[in-house]
C-alpha cells in the first residue's frame, strides 16, 4: 500500500470530464461583486487550463469558471437553489453541460 505522502502527490483532484456530444451550453455571465464573502465547496483540479467552483453565498449556490493560465476569474453561471446547483455541478463533471 502506498504511503500517503506519495499519494497525496499523485493525486491532483477532480477532472471534468470531456465534453459530450449534445451538450448543454451553460449562460456564463461576467462574474460581479454580488457578495463580499464566497464559499467554495468544490472545485476541479488546478493542472487543467479551465478551473471549475462550486460557490455558495447568500443561501444560494453557482458555479464560477475561470482560466488558469491568468488566475482571472471570468465567469459564472446563474446562481441558483442547492439542488439544481449541484445538478449543474454534476453535469459539468461528467461533460454533459459546459
């Protein structure tokens, strides 16, 4: 069994997956100031190009997209009710919505 410390730095962290044919288009907007106090509760690996979070803020939740390469945060989707957040959430994970 491996130790931990090598497994720790094997693992990177969730990937989304590639995207599917048929896809849903998600509606990015621009991200803004809606609150000063964000909580992420998940997020996909750092070693991809695009980086994805699950947010939670003001007891509703969304999903922030922004491109590694310059650590702007770009965009992020409508902000909406935890159980169509995190459906969102899984359909990015699996390629189903982008």
């Amino acid at each position: 069994m491996a130790n931990l410390a090598q497994l720790d730095d094997e693992y990177h962290g969730l990937h989304a997956a590639a995207v599917e044919p048929g896809y849903r288009r998600v509606a990015w907007q621009r991200c803004h100031g809606r609150t000063t106090r964000v909580r992420v509760c998940d997020y996909t690996c750092e070693c991809q190009q695009i980086v994805y979070e699950l947010c939670q803020a003001g007891g509703l939740m969304f999903v922030r997209r922004f491109y590694r390469c310059d650590g702007v945060l770009e965009h992020q989707s409508d902000w909406l009710r935890a159980p169509a957040a995190t459906r969102l959430w899984s359909r990015i994970l699996l390629g189903q919505a982008r």
